[in-house]
C-alpha cells in the first residue's frame, strides 16, 4: 500500500470511527464536513462500538448483576478486569461516543451514581490516577466536561502531580511514566478551556515524559515498546507519543528516540501491527485484578495483524510532528 492507499484503508467504512477520525484528523477536514458528520453517525450502529454496545444491559452496565452488599460496591463497574462496564466504557469514549447517545448518558449516570456520588466511601475522588484520570478522560469525551463532579477529579489530578511532575498510583513516591493517564485527561480538554493550573501542570507532566525520552526509566521494559489497544491503564511508547504531541509539543527534539521506534515498525505496506493484547506484562508482574476470575483481554483487532486504530493512531502523530517542525 501506498500512503494513499494507507489513508484509503482507514476510510473504509466498516469501522466509522476509524474513518471519522482519518477525514477530520488525517486530511483536515472539518467536523461539519459532510461526510465526516455520516461516519460520525454510524459509529453506535457499525463496527466495534456498535459491537460493544450490543452487549450492554438495559440499565446501562456489562455486570451481570447490581452490587447486593458494601464489600461489592468496591469492585462494581470495575471487575472482572477489561470485561465490565469501565473499561468498555474507555474504549466508547476513544471511539468517538457522547451523550447525544441514550445509552452513553445512561452509561455515563452510572459513573456518577456508583463511582463520582460524594457520599459514597466508594468513590474516585483522592483514589488511584489511573483510575481517577481514565474516568476524567471518559467523561470529558463523552461530553460531560463542565459537570463539576469531572471538574473535582481534575483538581484531584493537580494536586497528586508530584514534584518531579509526573504521577504515580502510589502515594508518596514519584513520578513514573506508567501512570499517564493524568496527562491524557488533561489532552481531552480544549486548549481555550485550560486554566493556568492545568497549563503548568501539563507543561511540567510533558517535561517529565520528555526527559525520559518517553521510554527510558530504568531497566528497559518491553512492554513498552510494544504497540497495543485498548491500553486500558498500560503504557507503552505510542500513548506518550499521542499524548504528547496532541498537547503541542510534537517539535521538542527529545520525540526524535520514540519516533525512530515508531517509524521502524511501520510495515512496507504503510500501516502498523497491533503487537499484543493486554495485560501485557512480564510473567512475574502479579497484578491481583487478573486474578479475578473471568479476566479476559477485552480485544477490537488481533494481536500481530495489521491495525487500523494502532495505524491511525501512528500517523496521526507522525502528521503533529511535521506540521510542529
């Protein structure tokens, strides 16, 4: 494939998302573009969100059942892991979903009521980033941006930013580039909807990342350097790359080890391989989650094929850095 035939491939149309995102970030072309606002249209009703949401239940949510006592208020919407409602939930919001959708505002009333209710000892409020950060990223995608419960988790975000500028899930201890979810949430806000806060926390999280060359912190773990989706709460190589250049900073000459990375995973027909399935983890990394039984990876293409998100995603990127240098 030539890189027409690349961009051809993504603007097929069994999967709108990918092509909505092709038309409106690839080739520019405006969100009232006709045929972009079509392919916006289809996406609950074709593809992987339509696959999804054909399993949702009629109260909104994946589990099988509502939670009965407190011990299971804990787990609901979260567990079994990449199975419930969170996690396709992640994947909905990265897909192009919002609450224009029924189903997404009365998935979007159960993040509220069961994970975001103030009164509740359950919620996310002061908990995890990653946590914390992927549900302000959902609930900003999914257009809840101004809601003030999202607003408290942001203000959650700033202040667990460490001194270092990055996050970590553990409290007193510093930054690590596998907790990014922070600064993807603060990547979802629109730039005239920053507050000089948040604008100094990104400007800080991004030097942290750019330090590190994106993926250089201590021993080189290989998961990182794999290419993977949904990443769900992993890190890997091109969720800083994406992250990093759709904040503006796709000229820092610190990228140039990261896209080396990327561009030599490029095939010869243009396009980039879905590398894993998560979890992703080396064989002695114990996280208890997957220990839950039913843990299944939650899987929208096949590991070690050619991916039109993973593909998207990469030259998505590499089109920030051209147009930034």
């Amino acid at each position: 494939m030539s890189h027409h035939k690349v961009i051809d491939w993504l603007l097929e149309e069994d999967q709108p998302s990918i092509r909505y995102s092709a038309l409106v970030d690839l080739l520019g072309r405006p969100e009232n573009d006709p045929e972009a606002r079509e392919a916006k249209s289809k996406i609950a009703r074709v593809g992987w969100a339509a696959d999804q949401l054909r399993l949702q239940g009629p109260k909104g949510f994946w589990e099988r059942r509502e939670p009965r006592n407190v011990p299971e208020w804990t787990n609901f919407l979260y567990f079994p892991t990449f199975g419930s409602t969170i996690w396709r939930a992640l994947v909905l919001a990265d897909l192009g979903l919002d609450k224009s959708d029924p189903r997404i505002r009365k998935l979007a009333d159960l993040m509220f009521e069961f994970k975001l209710r103030l009164s509740s000892p359950f919620n996310f409020y002061h908990e995890e980033v990653c946590a914390s950060g992927n549900m302000a990223r959902m609930l900003t995608c999914f257009g809840y941006g101004d809601d003030h419960r999202v607003q408290m988790l942001f203000d959650w975000l700033l202040q667990d930013q460490r001194e270092d500028g990055g996050w970590n899930c553990s409290q007193g201890t510093p930054g690590t580039l596998d907790v990014w979810e922070a600064l993807a949430a603060f990547a979802v806000v629109p730039k005239a909807r920053r507050s000089p806060r948040m604008e100094r926390a990104i400007d800080r999280g991004v030097e942290f990342y750019l330090k590190r060359r994106l993926f250089k912190e201590g021993a080189t773990y290989a998961p990182w350097l794999r290419l993977h989706y949904p990443n769900h709460y992993f890190y890997d190589v091109l969720v800083g790359l994406d992250v990093v250049t759709g904040l503006g900073f796709g000229d820092d000459r610190r990228l140039g080890a990261a896209l080396e990375i990327l561009r030599k995973k490029r095939r010869p027909d243009g396009s980039w391989v879905m590398e894993a399935s998560h979890p992703d983890v080396p064989p002695t990394k114990a996280y208890a989650g997957y220990k839950q039984e039913g843990t299944r990876p939650l899987v929208t293409e096949s590991a070690g094929k050619p991916s039109k998100m993973i593909t998207l995603r990469a030259l998505r990127v590499l089109k920030r850095v051209d147009e930034a240098s």
